[in-house]
C-alpha cells in the first residue's frame, strides 16, 4: 500500500506519532512518505491508496497549516481512503466531557475544510514543559495537576499508547 503521512506539530508530540507511523507501517511492506504539513503541496495525494493527516489540538484548535493543507486538498482527501489523528491530552482520559469537545474538534475542522476523514483514531498526547514559554508552562501545569496529580511539577509525561496506535495504523490499512 502507498501511503502519504502529513503532519502538524506544535512541541513535538505529533512529529514524534507521525514517524512512528511511518516506521510501523513500513515496517509491514507499505510505501510511506512523511511530509510536514507545510512541505506536502507538491503531492499527489490521488497516487495514494490512503492519507493520514495528523494534528494536535491546542485551545480547541488545530495546527494553522494542516487545516490549510486540508483546507486547500479537500476533494483528494475525500477520493482516498484518509486517517486522521488528531493528538491531544484528553485523549488519555476518560473524562465524557473532554471527549465531546474532541469529537466537537474533529467536526468543525471538517466542516471549516470540507474533509470528511473516513476514519478517526484519537490518539494521547504528552506533557512537554521544556517547549513550553512562561504562561503556557503555567497554564499546562494546572492542566497537569488537574489531570494526574501523581506527576510531579513540570516533569514531562508521554500519555501515548503507542501499541493500540500500531494496532489502528494496522487496522486502517486492512479496510
């Protein structure tokens, strides 16, 4: 299968799923080329059996460039079999409230676009305080200590479960 994985990526998180992607999906016979959102115009998404986008969520919002590039490849994206997966923290909860406003995301990002992905894994992000200016340190440590006040401050924490990521990749590929 020739694939075409496109991504967005504010910390480092997204980057980090995206090449695993690409390693888990080459890793079982696919094609795979690996483009930043802001690198991938010159594709001809229609020579793909599947796209995946991949976006991080950031005050209900999504990476300025990948809502571009879908914005601007609509009516390819909607021709081939697409994945999206959007990365966020609340994603690794349970919390009904969280996954409504991540749902709620996904929608209006189709709606702002004219995507209709075909199929959507939601995928656990990470705390990363290194990448984080003053305010936003700030305001993810509140977040952090709401969410799981075992961690200690502004210690960084992956949240991905990189194994059911591998197991949709998989799963995506058989559809």
């Amino acid at each position: 299968m020739k694939i075409a994985i496109i991504y967005a990526s504010t910390e480092g998180q997204t980057r980090k799923i995206a090449h695993h992607a690409k390693e888990t999906l080459e890793g079982d016979g696919n094609d795979v080329t690996l483009r930043h959102a802001t690198d991938a115009n010159d594709l001809r998404l229609a020579e793909y059996d599947g796209v995946i986008l991949a976006a991080s969520v950031h005050a209900g919002r999504f990476q300025t460039e990948l809502v571009d590039f879908a914005k601007d490849h609509s009516s390819a994206l909607n021709a081939v079999n697409s994945l999206f997966l959007p990365v966020s923290l609340g994603a690794a909860g349970d919390d009904e409230t969280e996954w409504n406003a991540l749902r709620q995301y996904v929608r209006t990002l189709a709606a702002d676009t004219g995507w209709s992905p075909a199929r959507v894994e939601h995928v656990a992000g990470a705390f990363r305080f290194k990448e984080y200016d003053f305010f936003k340190y700030w305001a993810m440590r509140w977040f952090e200590s709401s969410k799981d006040p075992s961690v200690p401050a502004g210690v960084d924490r992956e949240y991905t479960d990189w194994d059911a990521l591998d197991d949709a990749l998989r799963d995506w590929t058989r559809a």
